[in-house]
C-alpha cells in the first residue's frame, strides 16, 4: 500500500515510479497544459516545446479544429469496430489518399507506428512467398517483433525474441552500390526512412533512394517508406520520399497524423490493394471513430493553413540564424531538423531546458534534433536561435 496520495508528492517522476515500469529516461519538468508551441509546467514554467513528444504533436497543443473533431465524435460516437463502415473512417482514407504520392490509394488504419510496420513487412513477406527484408544502418522502426527486427542494433540491445520473423540484411545509408547489391530475388522487401528520425533527422540522398527504388523494380521486391516520424507534411512535402521523386509501394504514417491522438496508418498502392483478401489484416481500434475524425481535421489544418509553405519558411529561418553556439552545421528538412553540437546533444539539450526550451537527443550523440509543429511562428523560430546565440560557454 502506498500511504502518500499521489497528488501530494512533490516529484511526478517518484510518484510514477511507485506502480509504473521504469523504462523511460526522463527530463525534470511536469506539463501539466499546452497552447500552441507552448508547454506550461506544474511549477508555472511555459516552455518552449521543440520536441513535440516525440514529433507526434505537430499542430501544437489545444488546436481548436483538433479540440473541435475530438468534442464532436466523442459526443456523437467514441467506438465502434471496424465491423460497421463508417462514413468518418472513409472520409478519413479519402483525404489520406489524396494527401499522399499519386499512386498510394488504398489506406489500412492502425494504431502505432510498429504496429503499421508490422503489417508492411508481414504483407511484404506474404505477398512475395520470401523471407528477407533489408534495411538500412541506423534505422529505427519500432519495438514489435518485426519492427525491431529491422531497427538496427535492436537485437544486440533489447530485442529480446529468440529469432527475427525473417531474415535481416542492414546495409549502410549512404552508399548506393553495396545497398542495391544487397537485394536480390530472395528480396521481399527494402523498408527505409527517407529522412532517419531517431538517427538525427539524417537525409537519405535521392540517388540512393532511387538507386534502391531500381532494385527492387529489378527483383520484384517491396519498397516500404517507413514515414512514422517524418511524414505528414514534417518535411515540407506531405510525405518525405516526395523529395526524391521516388514512390514507394507502401508507406506508413504514424506520430502526426493525430497530432496526439494514437492512430497510424499503412498505406499501398492501388495494385497491392488489389491482392488483399478478407481477413489478411485486422485491428480492434486501428481505424476508430475518434482517430478518424482527428485524422480528418489534421489534414484539413495543414491544408486549410498552409503548413507546408509554413514549415518551408521556417527551415529556411532555423538555418539561416541557428549555426551559432555550440551548433556546427544542421540537416534534416523542414520541421525534422538536426542540430550538430561542438559538444554532446545532451549537454546542449539541458542547457536549452535550463532557458526553458524543450529539444531531443538523437542516436548520434552529436546531434540534437528539433521537431516543432508545423504551426511554429517566426518569433518561436527566433527563440530558438537567441538561446543558442547566448548559451553559456561551458555548453559550447
Ligand atoms: C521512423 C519510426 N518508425 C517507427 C516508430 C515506432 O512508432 P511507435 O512508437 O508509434 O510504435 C518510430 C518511433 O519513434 C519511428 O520514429
């Protein structure tokens, strides 16, 4: 029995760790709201939230055509199975649909980014009676089995399972030759983030892409664009791979397509559509009224707004103005931005924090990334670039 309520500790991280599974590093603040790019803290801080919860909240906090949707079909009808056909859930793909690359029209709701990875390689594998998948060093796609499976060094860190679901072949991100030649016949499927989230917002040069978009052409293989982090307009296109020309045969999506809400979604093309059956896929909640409705108002948002010449300008404005301090150089694209530090991301991170600014880290140590909403203003921009501007030198 716990004597203390949990409302009278002082610390939010004691009070979780009584009953909550400690597996989470966490930062020393406690949101208790958010408006706009801003976070107030139980201690009355207002932070400057650049993280955005792991790039999910990409409308910022308490939009009011998100609040509307949510206040709407929650009133109207929370829950039903994707047992009834819902004129919400086939609003919600229409959009999708229209939203992503020409030839990505037919749209499967789930519920996380794994879960939509989980379905992209299942199919992949299914579909072409084959058991390899290659993927790429320094990708990150989830924790399930076969999102882990091709999640690089997973397996030496925390995968856990005795085998992978097929076989895994990494290969190296930035080298377009040993890439392709890693794929042949026995193939299934190649799964890539155009832009690596986890890696530090790192670019996959377009020729590369296009490069394995040709070998799997080649091998009658699956090109899966794993968009989890980088998608729905984060770049400045809707969808990342756009900037390389190159279209996929399936793409996922996940993090900002609720913009808090949990929902994610694999999307194929027309002819891969075509080949499912029923019963080949299936999900409790993937596909839900609420998450359709949310799903629907954020792609209303970004296009009713103009979020992605919004997100244009402010990469534009980031930098121009955020190579100073302790930040050497910046990748990345629109709103995915990575930040290379004189010294460590996680230095640099704390000492944003301590002027009340919210960035990550990466899997690269040297890079911090910064993940705004779409909707960051030019003087949120600016914040940004006046801490880094003024920080003290030990973090230089
Ligand atoms: C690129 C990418 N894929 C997949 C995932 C897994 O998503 P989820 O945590 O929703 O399962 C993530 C999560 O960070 C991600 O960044």
């Amino acid at each position: 029995m716990n004597a203390q309520p949990t409302a009278l500790i002082p610390d939010a991280r004691e009070a979780e760790a009584r009953h909550l599974a400690q597996v989470y590093g966490q930062l020393p603040v406690e949101p208790v709201s958010g408006r706009g790019a801003y976070l107030r803290c139980a201690d009355g801080r207002r932070l400057l939230d650049l993280y955005g919860g792991h790039a999910v909240c990409a409308l910022g906090y308490g939009h009011p055509k998100v609040l509307d949707a949510v206040r709407r079909q929650a009133g109207e009808l929370m829950f039903t199975s994707n047992v009834n056909a819902l004129r919400v859930r086939a609003s919600a793909a229409d959009k999708l649909a229209e939203f992503a690359p020409d030839d990505l029209d037919c749209v499967f709701f789930v519920n996380s980014g794994a879960e939509a990875n989980e379905n992209a390689l299942r199919l992949a594998c299914r579909l072409t009676g084959r058991r390899r998948v290659v993927a790429l060093e320094h990708g990150f796609h989830g924790r399930s089995a076969a999102a882990a499976a091709v999640t690089w060094r997973a397996r030496e860190r925390w995968y856990g399972f005795p085998d992978t679901p097929f076989d895994v072949t990494f290969v190296p991100r930035d080298d377009a030759a040993r890439a392709a030649a890693a794929i042949d016949d026995k193939t299934a499927a190649v799964i890539l983030e155009p832009i690596q989230g986890i890696a530090g917002a790192y670019v996959l040069e377009s020729d590369y892409v296009r490069a394995l978009r040709a070998a799997c052409d080649r091998h009658d293989a699956f090109l899966i664009a794993d968009e989890v982090q980088c998608g729905m307009g984060r770049s400045g296109q809707p969808f990342a791979i756009e900037h390389t020309g190159v279209v996929p045969d399936m793409l996922t999506t996940a993090k900002a397509l609720g913009a808090g809400f949990p929902c994610s979604a694999l999307i194929m093309s027309r002819a891969l559509g075509d080949q499912l059956r029923i019963g080949d896929m299936g999900s409790t909640f993937g596909g839900g009224p609420l998450a359709c409705a949310v799903i629907e108002a954020v792609l209303d948002t970004i296009r009713e707004e103009g979020l992605l010449q919004q997100v244009a300008t402010r990469e534009r404005e980031l930098r121009a103005s955020c190579v100073t301090g302790p930040v050497l150089g910046i990748r990345g694209r629109g709103m995915l931005l990575g930040l290379e530090c004189t010294t460590s991301a996680r230095e640099v991170r704390d000492a944003l924090l301590d002027q009340d600014i919210l960035a990550g880290t990466s899997s690269d140590p040297a890079w911090l990334r910064v993940m705004p909403p779409l909707t960051l203003r030019a003087s949120e921009a600016a914040q940004l670039a006046e801490a880094l501007r003024g920080m003290p030198e030990e973090a230089r």
